[in-house]
C-alpha cells in the first residue's frame, strides 16, 4: 500500500488531500494514469511528483509503504 497526496487544486478536484493505494511496484507515470482513469476529472500531465519527499521522474518506481505527492506548477503574478 501506498499513500497519495494532494495539493493546491488536485486537492480541490479530489476532495481529498491524500489516499491509500495498492499500487506498490508501479512507475508514476502508471500511478498518474491509474488516478485518471479512477478520478476523470483529475489532470496529472503537468504536475511533479515527490516520493517520501524527493522530487521523482515518471520512470521511478513506488515501492511498498512509499509517500508519493504530485505537485502542480507554481504560478504567480
């Protein structure tokens, strides 16, 4: 099991700011498609993610227990 977190507007979207997954073994980039496919409102293409708080590539694998948090770019004015 992994836990998933949330922030700024995927928070919103979400109603949520974190999950619990069974997605142990799974690259990001297959965690970001299944919460697309489970959550259709959900964007993940342009957002970051951090496991146990480090920035990670959509090749890095998630292992069992890990934290993964997905980041959406920060703008400003």
């Amino acid at each position: 099991m992994i836990e998933i977190l949330f922030f700024a507007h995927l928070q919103e979207t979400m109603g949520q700011s974190n999950l619990a997954a069974p997605l142990a073994g799974k690259t990001v980039a297959e965690i970001k498609d299944w919460l697309e496919n489970e959550y259709p409102l959900l964007s993940l293409k342009q957002v970051m993610a951090a496991i146990n708080e480090e920035f990670a590539v959509d090749q890095t694998i998630v292992k069992d227990s890990d934290t993964i948090a997905f980041i959406p770019p920060i703008s400003g004015g």
